[in-house]
C-alpha cells in the first residue's frame, strides 16, 4: 500500500510567492538538489501526490510509476519527461504552454542583434582601451526564418515583424490558418527553402527523433551567404561542428546559442570562435515569466489536488507538436 505525506514535491529549484501561499495550505517539501539523486527522487516521487521539476529531473518511467498523480514542468520543454509511460500510467503532466514565449523571443532576438552588431567583440576592445568603429550589420529589411511556428516562434516573429522583417517559418505540425500566423503574416515554407531565404535563422525545436541533428552540413548547404544562427531550442537540434564548420567557411556570419547538446557544455571547436554569443539556457527565464509560471503551476496543482482536471494538461501528441 502506498502511503502518501506530501502533497506536492518540488525536486528542483523552483519556488516563488505563490508557492509560500500553497505551502500554508498543503503539505509542500522542498528539496531543490533531489534530481540529482536517482533514489532521493523516486522516495519522494513515492510518498508525494505531485512533482514539480524544471528541466534537470529525468521524469523516467521508475518515477511515475511509483503512483505520483501528476508531473508539473516549469517550463516548456518536455524531453525530461517519458510522456508514453506517463499516458500509460495514467499520470497528468502539467505544461504552461507559452507562458515564457515573450522571454525566449527577446532573447532570441537579442543574440541575433549581439551577433550583427559584434557587440561581445565591441565591449572586449572597448574594455581593452580600444575605439574600434567597425560597421555593424542591420537587420531590418532581412527575412527571419523559423524552425517551429509553435508559441516561442510566434512571439519572435512578432518582434522580428517590429523591426521591419519577414518572417518564414518551417513546421509541419502547424495549419497554414492559424490565425496568429496570419496576422503576423508569416509564411510557412519547406525547410530548406526557409533556410535558403533566412538572414536570421532561428531554433524553437524539442529535442525529439525526427530533430536530433536536424540543423546538419547537409542543411546549413542551403543557408544563405552571412546568415546569423540563433538556437532558443533544444542543443540536440543542432551539429555544433558542422555549425563550427560553417562560420569557418563563412556561410554563418556568426551563432547565438542558449541550448548546447550537453549542459554545462565542455568548450570546444565553436566556444573559441568569433561571432559566437553563447548564454546558459536562460532565454525563458525572466523574473516576470518565473513569476507566472509559478502562479500556473500553484494554481492548477490545487486544482488538482481537490480532485479537478489541470487546463494545462499535455497528452504526448500535443507535447511533441
């Protein structure tokens, strides 16, 4: 027989105001180095009715059999989480689905301009008692390309529209009609013509089967001369060295990367190279959008809780999508 004491089990770092109020109400343990620990974390999957994680936990299918209901993410990515086995075992995971979109498109944007206009390069010589005036590069008038239309895209593409660009998307799994699209008028294209027209191109891609390795030699062959590469997705989408390779020739004038393949990356070939902006997975995480996740998370937790359905459920087609 199963004995549950916790209500809900944050394994992770994730905690803000509306937590405080739940905690005053339910029984809430926080233990925020617990994902590191295979049998801390199935203990405690096991004797709690919920989970919160972020990124780090690997949601296996061990964890969600041990009969915790329900499986909340900070965030939006969910290739931590067996989303099968969660299906299977009848166990609800929590997404809140675009909420941090506005805090990755500005970044995303922000490490296209920092490449464009050699910004790292320009504090460096700046700090070094240099006064290089080199012409930048300007990016209204280009084309954005989209590798996703999904929420984070969309909201990039609402920025990238602000700054007199078009925007091209590739996504397979979005109808042509949605009428965000629309209304930002952007175009979905197949892949490598989206590519070949980006000046900007930009990641929002999961890390599943299909993008694994999905931005190669093979696809950067069609990237337009001088494109600026941003990755806001998933480190796995892209083949750093064929991206390394690539800036090398000159075909990438330079990349913004926030996701590596392995987290904390071990430098090598593209960390030493110029026109490269690197960030620690931060682009969705903001005071503002942390805030709001939390307060999401809190309340459909409760709503949970008192034996309601979550609105922010996922079913894996619709994660994966």
């Amino acid at each position: 027989m199963r004995l549950v004491s916790i209500d809900i089990a944050v394994v992770e770092d994730v905690w803000a105001e509306p937590f405080d109020e739940l905690a005053s109400r339910r029984v809430v343990a926080f233990e925020p180095d617990a994902w590191r620990n295979d049998a801390r974390l199935r203990e405690l999957a096991a004797s709690a009715r919920t989970l919160v994680v972020r990124n780090r936990t690997q949601v296996t299918r061990d964890v969600l059999a041990t009969g915790v209901a329900a499986v909340a993410r900070a965030g939006v990515g969910l290739d931590n989480i067996d989303l099968a086995a969660a299906a299977e075992l009848g166990v609800s995971v929590i997404v809140p689905t675009g909420v941090n979109a506005a805090s990755v498109a500005e970044h995303a944007l922000g490490l296209a301009l920092a490449v464009a206009r050699d910004v790292v390069a320009g504090d460096g010589g700046v700090r070094a008692g240099r006064w290089d005036r080199t012409p930048g590069r300007e990016l209204s008038g280009g084309t954005w390309g989209l590798l996703s239309a999904g929420a984070t895209a969309r909201a990039t593409a609402r920025l990238a529209r602000a700054i007199g660009m078009r925007v091209v998307a590739y996504d397979p799994y979005v109808d042509p009609a949605h009428p965000e699209l629309r209304e930002l008028g952007v175009r979905l294209r197949p892949l490598t013509e989206v590519v070949a027209a980006a000046d900007v191109l930009s990641v929002h891609l999961p890390a599943t089967p299909e993008t694994e390795g999905l931005v190669s030699r093979e696809l950067l062959a069609h990237a337009k001369q001088g494109q600026i590469l941003v990755n806001v997705g998933r480190g796995e989408v892209l083949d750093e060295d064929a991206v390394a390779e690539a800036i090398e020739s000159g075909r990438l004038a330079g990349a913004g990367l926030d996701m590596r393949r392995t987290e904390p990356p071990t430098p090598g070939r593209i960390d030493a190279l110029p026109g490269v902006v690197l960030t620690p997975h931060v682009a969705g995480i903001t005071r503002q959008s942390q805030a709001r996740i939390a307060g999401i998370l809190c309340a459909e937790l409760d709503v949970l809780l008192n034996g309601g359905t979550s609105a922010y459920a996922v079913t894996p087609r619709e994660a994966s999508a």
